[in-house]
C-alpha cells in the first residue's frame, strides 16, 4: 500500500516544512539537513524555501527540487490531533 502524499504544506523559518497528508494526518519535517547537498543549497535563501508548494502529491520549488513523498511521509514528526 501506498503511503499518503502531501496535500498541503507551508513553511516556517527554522527550515521546517508543516505538512497535512492526504490522510489527515499533520507533521513536521526538519529540511536543514538538506541545505548542505547540491540542488538544496538553494534553498538556505529563506525568501526561496517559503516558495514551497505541493506538486502532485508531494513538495517543490520552482527550480525543481523536491523530496520523495515517501520521505516526507516517514521521516515527517506527526502531530497528535
């Protein structure tokens, strides 16, 4: 079975994506880690990482980054409703 996939997402300024799962289910992923590797040092500028959207089912940016939404989905701390 398929893991959920992302339906909404916003951004805060500790490099945290805030998720909601097509599932219901609400968490946090921890994108810092990232900012050190190719493609994803562009997002250390803060104004660009707020450009953050969901594409099919998962999270991007304009210039094409983006993480597997399984990742997202497994690696995300979930919030208690």
């Amino acid at each position: 079975m398929m893991n959920p996939r992302v339906n909404k997402v916003d951004t805060n300024d500790k490099y945290q994506l805030s998720l909601v799962f097509t599932n219901g289910e609400h968490g946090f992923y921890d994108c810092s880690k990232l900012l050190k590797f190719g493609v994803f040092k562009e997002l250390k500028d803060k104004y660009y990482f707020k450009q953050a959207q969901v594409t099919n089912g998962t999270v991007s940016w304009p210039h094409e980054q983006d993480i597997c939404p399984d990742t997202l989905y497994l690696d995300s701390i979930k919030e208690n409703d």
